[in-house]
C-alpha cells in the first residue's frame, strides 16, 4: 500500500548543494528506520545514510559531513540536504526503509554532478 517518490535530483557543480525529499503515499515512517539510498551505472546500490526512529542519522564515510538526513514523521516524508557535492556522488538516488523492502523502490531521482 505504501509508495515512495523521490524528487530534486538535477545538475550541480562541483561544490554546489541539492536538497532531495521522500514523500509517502502512506504512512510508515513512525514505525521504521528510513535510508537514503543511490546507484551509480555499472554499480551495487549502497546506502549513504539513515535515520532512526528516535531521528539518530548515521551515514556512510564517503558522504560524512556533507549530507544531512531529516524526517517530518507528521508529514511522511525524509529530506537529504547534499552539500559540498563531488562528482564521485553522481547516482540515481533512493529512499527506503532500512532495512530495505523490496516492494518500495521506486523511480529514484538522478544526481549528476558536473566536475
């Protein structure tokens, strides 16, 4: 019943900022942990970070710093506010639960940073 749309991917220099939000058809983020998630072409998906129920983040060494995971539980929706980007962050990126369930990747939404 759920369903997860990511939006505010686009293009960005190097150094530059894009916020990117996770709106949820149905509610569920008051019961799980949440991760963003990205995939670059050729290669395995990994999670750059996650939030907690409790709203603790923890986040890959590769983004440490530089992203920022929030979540408005009221409005079902997680935030990833990207900053200092770098061309190596260039993926198409997803949020789920963390864990992941299957059933809830959606489209994504692309991240290319130019160098």
């Amino acid at each position: 019943q759920v369903r997860l749309v990511e939006s505010g991917g686009g293009l960005v220099q190097a150094g530059g900022s894009l916020r990117l939000s996770c709106a949820a058809s149905g509610r569920i983020f008051s019961f799980y942990a949440m991760g963003w998630y990205r995939q670059a072409p050729g290669k395995q998906r990994e999670l750059a970070g996650r939030i907690t129920t409790s709203g603790s983040t923890n986040y890959a060494d590769s983004v440490k710093g530089r992203f920022t995971i929030s979540r408005d539980n009221a409005k079902n929706t997680v935030y990833l506010q990207m900053n200092s980007l770098k061309p190596e962050d260039t993926a198409v990126y997803y949020c789920n639960t963390d864990p992941p369930l299957h059933a809830l990747w959606g489209q994504g939404t692309q991240v290319t940073v130019s160098s």
